[in-house]
C-alpha cells in the first residue's frame, strides 16, 4: 500500500472507524433526519472520511451517497456550481435510471443529444425539465441563482422517484459563500439552501469545513442557518498510536519510542504530515526506525518540501498578513497589542487584519484577545524560514 498524499478509503484508513461507523449507521437509516457537519482543520482527514462513508453507503440498497468537493471547482461561479453538482448527482443515479451516457459528459455534449438521453431514461418529465435548464449554457437561461434551487430540488426529486435516499456530501461547504455570480452569493446562498432542504425527506445533508470561522458562519454559531440542524463532530488530530499504526501498516518496521515522540511532536498528529513523513522515511534501511532518521526526514521536508507546499499558501497573503503571521510564528506572538507593537500600528488595525487571517484559516481565536497558527507545521515552517 505505502504512505500516501491523497484521501485514503478502506483498510487503509487509520482511527478514524468510530466516526465512519457513527455517520454509515445514521446516514442509512431512514428514521434519522439529520446529517452531519465535519469540523476540522486542513490536512486532518475530512475527505478521508466523507469518501469511505460514501463507499460504504454505495452497498447499500436503498441509499445514493453524492460527493462534491467546492474545492474541485476551477472558475469558482455559481453557473459551474450548479452545473457539477447536477453531474455528479445524475452519476450517482445513472444506474437506477438507466441512463445511457456517462454522466461525466453531460457537459461536454449538445443539448440536443442530452434531451434524447434523458427522453430514453426513465425520470419523470418534471425532472427531465429541470436538468435540460440546470445544463442549458448561461445566456440560455434568466438568472444563475434560481439554479441554487434547482440544483437542491434535483437529489429531492431523484430520491422520491426512485423511493431512494439521497445523502448528499458538500466539502468545504462554506466556500458557496464565494461563489461569484456577477459579485459573491453571499450568506443568503446559505440561508436559502437550508430553507430548501428543511422541507426535504428525501435528501440528508452532510457538510464539512476547514476554517473554524466560516463554519461558524454557516452551522456553528446560534445565529448560523444551520444551527443544530447537523450533528456537529470534530475531525481532530491523531494520538501517538494512531501514528504507530500508520508507520508499522505501511513501513512494516518497528518504531523506537523517541523515534515515534518525534514524529508526533512535529506532525501534532495531523495526518497529512504524519503520511508526509512516512514516505520520506521510506528509504530508510534501519531495522528500527531510530529518532536520527526522523530528524533528517524533518529536515528534508522543512527545506525541500514545506517550501512547495507552503510558499504559495503564504505568497497569496497581503504584505501586512505576511509580516504578521511570520511574527506570530518567529516570536510566538499571540495578542493584537504585542503584534501591534512590534509593527508600530494600532492594535485596532491588527484586529481588523487578525479578522482577515481567521477567515482564511491561516489564524486561530484561541480565547478572546489570543490568537495562534492554525497550522503547527506551517508555524514551525515559518519561524526557520523567517527567523
Ligand atoms: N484516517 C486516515 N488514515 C491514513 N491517512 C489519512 C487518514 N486521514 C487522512 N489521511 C492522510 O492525510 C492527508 C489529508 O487527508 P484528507 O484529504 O482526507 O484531509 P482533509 O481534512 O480533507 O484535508 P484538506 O484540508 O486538504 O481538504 C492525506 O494524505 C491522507 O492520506
Ligand atoms: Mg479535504
């Protein structure tokens, strides 16, 4: 099998058999109305889990899990929104309605040729109207945001026509927030999704987010549209066994105890370093692994690798953003008045870009007034790099 960089499934999936238990049960059962919301940061293992409860619901008789990641959308507008979604839902139903094309390539085809497919299909003329206009080009068409409906409707109409549940998998979900349709969508897009789908019984909604702040935008908060409407869990870090397992499963040699202390105290158990350091350490041809070979494995990865992997995340900040988070980072600063001094601004003026930095899940509110790196990796990465 070996160390990996992309979402796992199956066996090779480690600790997470609790929550992917927890979310299969409920998910399937038809009594349960309420989906789940996955609150984690980057690199924690969402995905991971989002794809293996879809594959383990695909078994089962009565459910259609859809995946849909907002991350995968290239142009970032409302229309190609829209658009996918309704793919990946007609995908996820082609069997039950024998349609004749890989839905994959709806887009790619004429409309012409569309309407014939679905003429032949067995879905009701209602939802055949729907698609046609969900996938007609935009000039076609009044107006991309009654799309947002629709596309909401399409699960809804599916499940019922074919007495099927539908459990729908949004990742990243609050980045419908930026979805441009001319300007932003906004959180109306948010509140008008949750007003359609709390009349569904067809269709269960399950959510996920890597930014604290904009998840509590959407479902955390009281104020949130989806507020208690989704079991709330957190995708957190791994403990040091989860970290034993990982390296014993895929490099099938033992680990020495400061050997794996090491790994755990530079990873923090996320899952994606822990994988990271895995392949690096790889090559390694001790019986045991000793901590020697971890710190040269770090040491690669902060010089080599962090740099691909967090130089653009970092690039892509503002000047101001830049030198705040290399000083959070090299001096451990935590509070808006000691970023404050130590730029010669005002701690007002910090707040607003402390503010910037949380929606971008670059920073962390600890507790009032205590902010942190959202990523300890990153943080470590910076603080060599910028010291
Ligand atoms: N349970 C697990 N067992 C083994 N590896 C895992 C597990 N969960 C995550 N990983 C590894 O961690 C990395 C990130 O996983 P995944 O993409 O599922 O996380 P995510 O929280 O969705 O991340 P992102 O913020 O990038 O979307 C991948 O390399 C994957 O191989
Ligand atoms: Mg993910």
């Amino acid at each position: 099998m070996g160390f990996t960089l992309k979402p796992v499934q199956g066996k090779a999936l480690v600790n997470r058999e609790k929550i992917i238990e927890e979310m299969v049960t409920s998910l399937a059962d038809f009594g349960v109305e309420m989906g789940f919301a996955l609150v984690g940061n980057r690199r924690m293992g969402k995905t991971s889990i989002f794809l293996e409860v879809c594959r383990q619901l695909r078994n089962k008789e009565k459910i259609v899990p859809v995946y849909f990641s907002l991350w995968d959308l290239v142009e970032g507008t409302l229309e190609e929104f829209t658009q996918f979604l309704s793919v990946a839902i007609l995908d996820a139903y082609k069997d039950r309605l024998s349609l004749k094309l890989k839905a994959k390539n709806f887009l790619k085809i004429p409309l012409e040729t569309i309407k014939e497919i679905l003429t032949e299909a067995e879905v009701a003329i209602k939802i055949k109207e729907e698609v046609e206009i969900l996938l007609s080009p935009r000039r076609a068409k009044k107006r991309a945001i009654e799309d947002l409906e629709r596309v909401f409707e399409l699960p809804e109409s599916l499940a019922l026509q074919t007495k099927t549940r539908c459990v729908l998998f949004l990742d990243e979900f609050p980045s419908i927030i930026e979805l441009k349709d001319g300007a932003h969508i906004g959180e109306g897009a948010i509140r008008k999704i949750r007003t359609i789908h709390e009349r569904q019984r067809g269709t269960i909604l399950s959510i996920s987010g890597s930014i604290r702040k904009t998840m509590e935008i959407v479902a955390l908060s009281s104020a949130s549209a989806f507020y208690r409407q989704l079991i709330v869990r957190e995708i957190g870090p791994w403990n040091k066994e989860d970290i034993k397992d990982l390296i014993m499963d895929n490099l099938k040699k033992p680990i020495g105890e400061e050997a794996l202390e090491k790994i755990v105290e530079f990873t923090s158990g996320i899952p994606f370093y822990a994988q990271f350091l895995g392949r690096e350490l790889s090559g390694v041809k001790e019986k045991e692994l000793t901590a020697q070979s971890v710190d040269v494995a770090i040491e690669q990865f902060i010089e080599e690798e962090g740099s691909i992997l967090f130089k653009e995340e970092f690039e892509r900040l503002g000047p101001k953003e830049r030198k705040i988070v290399t000083l959070m980072a090299s001096q451990d600063l935590s509070s808006p008045s000691q970023i404050a001094r130590a730029m010669g601004q005002t701690p007002n003026k910090i707040s607003m870009y402390l503010e910037y930095l949380e929606e971008k899940g670059v920073i962390e509110k600890i507790e009032r007034g205590t902010y942190g790196l959202a990523d300890p990796v990153f943080k470590r990465w910076l603080a060599i790099k910028y010291a």
